[in-house]
C-alpha cells in the first residue's frame, strides 16, 4: 500500500504541476494537491493517517470530493472518449476530480481497517 501510495503521489504532483499555464491553475493545483498530501503521508508517515485526526481529516476530503465530482461531472455525453476530452475543458475537469477522488479513495481504503484505537 505504501508504493502505490508513493505512485499515487508522484502522479498528483505531476497533475498539479501541469496546471501552471491554466486559467484556474491554482484551483485545480490545490485540488490535485490535497489527495497528493494524503498520499504522501500514507507512504511516507502512515501514522499521521491512522490517527483519530487523521484519519477524520482524510474521511472530510473524501466527502468533500464527492460533492466535487457532482459538480464537475462533465455534461458532454461521451465525455471519456479522446475526441471528446481532447476539445472540452469541462470533460477533463471532471476526470481530474473523479481521478483525485480516487486516490484518496485508495489511501481511504488502505487505512480504514488499519486505525490506532481512539
């Protein structure tokens, strides 16, 4: 768990930093960033995760990220296939929201049963 994690956050880093040239960027880079943070901890201090605040941190970035992905949902119909994300922003949106609410999803799932007791 702690090297997909390690990929996880390499991955977020790089999205974040692709974003320099982008209109709303700096949105979208703390968007990548806050799962990367999660998986950075999670390869790299596990601990920080498994605690009480940890892991309610982790739980509310889960959530929040879920509201995300309703309102980023791209309305595009066939907004998966290239020739449509290619051409709309809002298609690429909403796959970088659902992919960052993937990689907390997997740091989620790999702490869960994993928890100091309170």
């Amino acid at each position: 768990m702690r090297i997909v994690s390690a990929l996880l956050f390499i991955l977020l880093v790089l999205f974040a930093g692709v974003q320099y040239n982008d209109p709303d960027g700096l949105l979208w880079a703390v968007i990548y960033g806050i799962p990367a943070v999660f998986c950075a901890l999670r390869a790299f201090k596990p601990d920080v995760v498994k605690s009480l605040w940890g892991y309610r941190a982790l739980s509310g970035a889960l959530i929040l990220y879920v509201f995300g992905i309703f309102w980023y949902w791209p309305q595009t119909p066939g907004f998966w296939r290239q020739e449509v994300y290619w051409v709309t922003e809002e298609a690429r949106e909403g796959m970088g929201m659902m992919i960052a609410f993937a990689a907390l999803l997997i740091v989620w799932l790999g702490t869960r049963n994993q928890r100091k007791p309170a």
